[in-house]
C-alpha cells in the first residue's frame, strides 16, 4: 500500500522514501500496542452518521449548539463507549479565498 501511495504522493529520494516507511511502520505499532492494552471491545459501527435528520442539540451555557457528521469508527465494552474521528494529518494554509474562519471545519475541531 505504501508504494502504491507514493505513486500519488511523490516522495523525493530513496532516504525520504525509507523515512516515511520506517515512521509508517512504527505508527502502525504503537495503534496495535495501544489497541491491546485497551482489551477485548465489540465493533458497533464506521462511517455512522449523527444528527440525521434532526441534529443533535448540545447545551452550551445559556445556548445551544446543534450538530451532525459521521462518525469514523464506533466501539463498546461493558463501561464505556469508544468514538473516534480519523484524521489525514494534512495542514490546510488559509490563503486568498481560506484566510477567513470556516465554520465547518473550525467548529468541528472545537468541538472535538
């Protein structure tokens, strides 16, 4: 998978390539480490969506905000219940038509 990745993402050079991979593999290590240590859950769901069609209200104080989205990934045990978004790790400068606020993506890490 990775080489098919930077086929689309071009890496500069063999030592940038290795770099990547080698960081790529310890990553997937430590998500497994950490997966484990968390002990036996029950899948519940990706890709849920929330808030559909009316949205989830959250009492802020005296006000209120409404949301929807999708959740990535859903899991459960007997305790508790394991939400998680994915993110890419990609940077998104604001330049010309983005260097205002965006009140869907700002709000969205806001709330998280």
């Amino acid at each position: 998978m990775f080489e098919a990745f930077v086929q689309h993402y071009p890496l500069l050079g063999d030592a940038v390539r290795g770099a990547q991979l080698q960081r790529l593999r310890e990553d997937l290590r430590d998500l497994l480490r950490y997966e484990w240590a968390l002990g036996a859950r029950r899948f519940v769901a990706t890709e849920r969506s929330f808030g559909e069609p009316v949205p989830i209200e959250l009492p802020l104080g005296g006000r209120s905000l409404f949301v929807r989205g999708t959740m990535d990934r859903v899991d459960a045990d007997a305790r508790r219940t394991l939400v998680r978004d994915l993110k890419t790790g990609r940077v998104s400068p604001r330049r010309g038509k983005t260097t205002e606020p965006d009140h869907v993506g700002d709000l969205q890490i806001a709330v998280y």
